[in-house]
C-alpha cells in the first residue's frame, strides 16, 4: 500500500491558520503546527476493538504515516502571543517542540500503546485498524451514533440594550471553568533519573533566579525534587504511611508520564530563555556587530548553540497554549471513528476551546492565568504583594496582566513563570468537532461561543481561521483598536454535524449583527 505524506497546512479542509497584526506597528504573535517524534499517549483500546475479523486482511487495512519509533503519529498544534517584542514567541515557535521532544527521550517515556495485553495481543495487532470499507462504516455509525440536544439552560446571547454602554462579553468575562482533565498515564519506569534531571532543573531556577523560585513546587514533579508528586506518588506515600505491611498500596502505578514532561519541557525552555537573556547587556555593540552566521558551524546544521534572541537584553515575553494529539490506532484523528487523546499545555491567556458535537457548545480547555483567578491569586500572594488595579479596574502584577508566561525576566522573583496548566482529554469518536486555538487578540474581544459559532458556519478549517481573525480584527476591536490576532482550527471527527447540536451557529449569530452595526455606526466611537 502506497502510503502519500500530504504538508499539514496544505490540507485546507483538515486545518486552517490566520494571523493578523490588527492595528499594531508590529505583529508579536506566532503559531506552529505539525507532528513531533515523541512516544504515543493515547488511550489504549480494549482488545475487543482491536481484534480482527477474517476478512480483514493486512492490504485492506486502514493505514497513516507512522512515526520513527512505530507509533501513529502525534500532531502538536501551539500558538504564541508575544508582548514587548517577537524575540521571546518566535523562539517558542522555532524551539519548543524540540524541548518536548528532547525531554521525552531524557526522561525514558515510551508509548503507551506498548505492552502485552494478558490475552496475547501484541502492540501491533492493537494498533491495526480496520479495513478501509469497514472503516467508512464505522465512521458513519459514529456520527449518527450522535445524539444532538439543546443543554439546559442554553439560551441565545443577549443584544445590548439600545443606547446603553455595555458591550457583550468576550472570553475575559467567561467564567465557564475547563473540565477536569482525566487521570495521566504511566509511560516510564525510569523513577531515579526523572528526579535527577527534575532536581537539577528546580536547584537552576533557585540558583538563577532565586525569590519565588526558592519554594515553588512544580506540579508532576517528584515529591523528592521538591514538586507535587509523580503520578500517584502522594497516593503510594500515603499508603506507607497508613499500613506496616510492604506489600500494601499499588507499587508499580508510580511513574512518569506525558505531564512530567511537558512541565519540565516548559520550565527548561524558560530557563534557558531567561539566562540567555540576563547574560548580555541592555546595548552590547560587541553582540550587535557579530555577523549573521556567526553561531554556525562549518559543514554541520547548527541548532542547539545559536544564540537565544537578539544581541541586546529582550524584557519582554510570550504566552503559550500548545495541544498535542494522539490516537490508538493509525487512523488519523479526524476521522469520524477514531477515538483519540488530546493533551492542552498552556500558559498565560492564550486560549484553547474544543466544540462539542451533541451541544454545540465550546468547551474551553485553558483558563486566564491573571491576578483576579483563584489559584493563581492563593499561589502568588503567599509570596508577592504587588497587585495594582488599572484604571479599568484590572488587577496586574508589576504592570502585567499575566501572571504566568515565557520571558518577562524582571517579574520573575515575583512569581511570573512558565509552570504549565496541562490537561488531558480523552475525545470518543465524533464527540467534538473541533479544535481552535487562539491569541488574546481574538479572546479578548469575542467570547468562546461566538469564536465556535463562527467556525460553524465555515465549509473548512482554513476559512475558518481566516474568518475568526477578520471578525476579531474589524468588529471586535475597543474604540476601533485591534490587537494581533492569530487563530489555528483543527478539524476533529465530528466536523460533519458541527453545525446541528444545540442552537448551531444561531445562538450568537444576533450578538455577532450586533458587533458589526456597532463597528460600522461612526457615532458609537464617540466619547
């Protein structure tokens, strides 16, 4: 079987991507999008879905390109919305992949798609799929296996009185919390090693930068390098604690997984970032008259010692929402019948909603990272007391709005990291149809069900992202200022009944008129 690699961002109809600068001199945003050589994660499916049947025959079988090591590949998809500058989102976009990838291999992960089952299947027989005419069979039965409703309590957005001043919400004022993510998966039995380079890592940050650093407890760290636990590591503690026999509690559930990862992949790449940047000067003329090529290597592709930024200090930063797909099988995620895992890391106020098929109705899998949100109010004030409020009645911390992002190398002491917020979900076949990833550009001025809305109405991927941005740019600025504004969209397995769950695109379609009167009325720019 002849197996064709198609360039990601030339499939129109499976992805889509747009960014604009909006008003702004400069554009500070960035995206990336493509597939990285790490171990699958996903969910393994119960060998009585993998078992095959007898006219299934290996030439028939339903296949995708494989990774290096075997495994169905996984797709990351991340944007990044830089402030004070591009320095700090461009080496996101040029750089953190290769930390995920790199952390992967440090810390031993292997696929979770890997063990014997106790009935005798092996790895490779869980991971066929089924022939091609039983595999359009299925997606179809998928998708009508969808049962679309109206959620309760879901009524259309409301318009704004008429000569009132208030504005419909946008993503800020939503206060819909994410789901809570499912339970990780153990990947590596490599214990010992993941709490040296965890220690490491955690000892550099109090070296380099010291202040909050010097207590803070990254989550899926070991509870020895001074983190939260691996996974369940406070669980299997606990249990010692609790019982005198040794053959109490579940040993072998202890591990690393995906998240372990991922967390020290944030941290590492920030590090990195922020100790390049506090090494040079605010102006070196010695850095600034180096030539261009001046980090190359003769005769081999120089990647790990060019240079971080530019020649003078960078003081600014970047947010970041990455997501990372992966699927059981070689059928690829978008299809109607394949189940699949997907993993949100994330930091700042970027944005990442995923639209239920059955409802409708977005799902966001970030929150805000900002002074006024719960857990990051408890986990800053323990230890910084620099909260203002502007003059809109926002709370800031040393002037920023995010309280966890890249870069920012004067806010760091205080509390401003990169510690992601992760989470893990597992995605049925056809139960989402959609996934968007967008900058604060768009967030900030549309809300989360107006951005799905949007995409419902769209016939691919590719015009959606185009449409998301252009609205946000040309109808949802303040005072007819747009911000940078980047939008990806990912087709998932319920694309095809997008637009019948719940109120389809209707809901906010009069919100949306709305917006567009208002940025087209001269008089309501008046002050």
């Amino acid at each position: 079987m002849t197996v064709v690699r198609i360039p990601l961002r030339s499939a129109k109809h499976h992805f889509g991507s747009s960014v604009s600068r909006g008003n702004r001199p400069y554009n500070e945003d960035a995206f990336q999008a493509g597939t990285i050589e790490i171990p699958a994660f996903a969910k393994r499916r119960p060998i009585s879905l993998t078992r095959l049947t007898p006219l299934q025959g290996a030439g028939r079988e339903g296949t995708s390109a494989d990774s290096a090591s075997g495994d169905p590949q996984v797709f990351y998809f991340g944007v990044f919305d830089g402030h004070g500058g591009n320095e700090c989102s461009d080496f996101l976009k040029d750089r953190l992949h290769a930390y995920v990838e790199d952390g992967a291999r440090d810390f031993e992960l292997e696929s979770s798609l890997k063990k014997v089952s106790d009935s005798g299947a092996s790895s490779s027989e869980q991971r066929r799929g089924p022939s091609s005419s039983d595999l359009a069979q299925a997606g179809r039965e998928s998708l009508d296996a969808i049962k679309t409703r109206v959620e309760g309590g879901t009524r259309p957005a409301r318009v704004p009185a008429a000569g009132s001043s208030e504005k419909p919400a946008s993503s800020k004022a939503d206060k819909t919390a994410p789901p809570k993510g499912a339970p990780p998966l153990k990947q590596s039995e490599s214990k010992r090693k993941a709490e040296e380079l965890e220690r490491g890592l955690v000892n550099s940050w109090k070296e380099v930068v010291g202040g909050y650093f010097k207590r803070f407890k990254p989550q899926y760290f070991s509870l020895s390098s001074g983190g939260q636990g691996h996974i369940l590591e406070r669980e299997v503690v606990r249990g010692k604690q609790m019982s005198t026999s040794d053959a109490s509690g579940d040993h072998t559930a202890e591990g690393v997984g995906i998240e372990t990862v991922l967390t020290y992949a944030f941290l590492k790449a920030d590090l990195d970032f922020v100790a390049a940047q506090a090494s040079k000067r605010d102006d070196d003329p010695v850095l600034a008259d180096r030539p261009l090529n001046d980090d190359d290597i003769l005769g081999k592709k120089n990647i790990t010692t060019k240079g971080i930024g530019g020649s003078k200090r960078f003081k600014g930063g970047s947010t970041c929402s990455i997501a990372l797909i992966s699927t059981p099988t070689p059928t690829p995620f978008w299809h109607p019948a394949s189940p699949s895992t997907l993993i949100t890391s994330h930091v700042g106020d970027t944005r990442i909603l995923v639209c239920s098929t059955a409802t409708g109705l977005a799902v966001p899998l970030t929150s805000d990272h900002h002074p006024s949100h719960p857990v990051e109010a408890e986990r800053l004030r323990r230890y910084a007391s620099v909260f203002t409020t502007d003059s809109f009645g926002e709370e800031r911390v040393l002037g920023l709005a995010n309280t966890r992002a890249f870069g920012d190398i004067a806010s760091k002491r205080i509390g401003v990291s990169a510690e992601p917020e992760i989470r893990r979900l597992e995605m049925s076949p056809a139960e989402y149809s959609f996934l968007v990833l967008v900058s604060d550009g768009v967030s900030g001025s549309l809300g989360d069900q107006e951005t799905v809305d949007i995409v419902k109405e769209a016939r691919t991927p590719d015009q959606a992202s185009r449409d998301i941005v252009s609205f946000a740019v040309d109808y949802g600025g303040k005072d007819g200022e747009a911000d940078n504004a980047t939008a990806l969209v990912v087709r998932l397995g319920g694309w095809e009944r997008r637009s019948e769950g719940g109120l389809g695109s209707m809901g906010t379609k009069e919100v949306r008129d709305w917006r567009k009167q208002e940025a087209l009325d001269p008089r309501s720019r008046r002050t």
